[in-house]
C-alpha cells in the first residue's frame, strides 16, 4: 500500500469531516474518532492512545496504540466504511 501526502485522492479524505466516527476495531474495541487534516486523530475511549493517520492509495494507515501501524483499505458502506487488510476486517467507520 503506498502513501501519499495528496489525501484528496484516496478514500481516507471523507474521513476529514470535523466530526467524530464510531470505530470498532480490529479486536472489538469500540471508540470514538475524529480525523483531522494535519493527520493527527482525536480520540474518545476509555483508554484513549494517540493515534496518527496517513491517507494511502486505496485507503489508510493508523500508527499508535498497542497495534502499532495497520493499514487497511477502505470500502464504502450505507453508514460509513469498512476497513480490510487482505480479506481481514479490521476496521469499522460508522456515522
């Protein structure tokens, strides 16, 4: 999955709304996040890690956390978007 600084391109740039997601993660967490455009995310959980993202390709990458740095790419749902690794889900973005 390549990177690049150009966020308009990739599915990642919907994120950047201003507001914040419902997120479940890949072991069932769920959090609140908010995507900001410096790359930085504001997050609300109960145990809040800092977390950053990058805009690739064909969807993102999340660094922080205990996970460290997983990428997945992003599709489309009626409520917001799923995040596959390979065939893995592993993230969930829901309004």
């Amino acid at each position: 999955m390549a990177t690049t600084t150009a966020i308009a391109e990739s599915p990642a740039s919907q994120l950047v709304t201003g507001e914040f997601w419902s997120a479940t993660l890949n072991r069932g967490q769920q959090v609140r996040l908010k995507f900001n455009a410096d790359g930085t995310i504001d997050v609300r959980a109960l145990f809040a890690p800092r977390l950053t993202w990058t805009a690739t390709d064909d969807g993102l990458c999340l660094t922080g956390g205990p996970g460290g740095t997983m990428c997945a790419t992003l599709f489309p749902t009626e409520t917001g978007f799923i995040g596959l690794d390979g065939e893995t889900l592993i993230l969930r973005l829901d309004r």
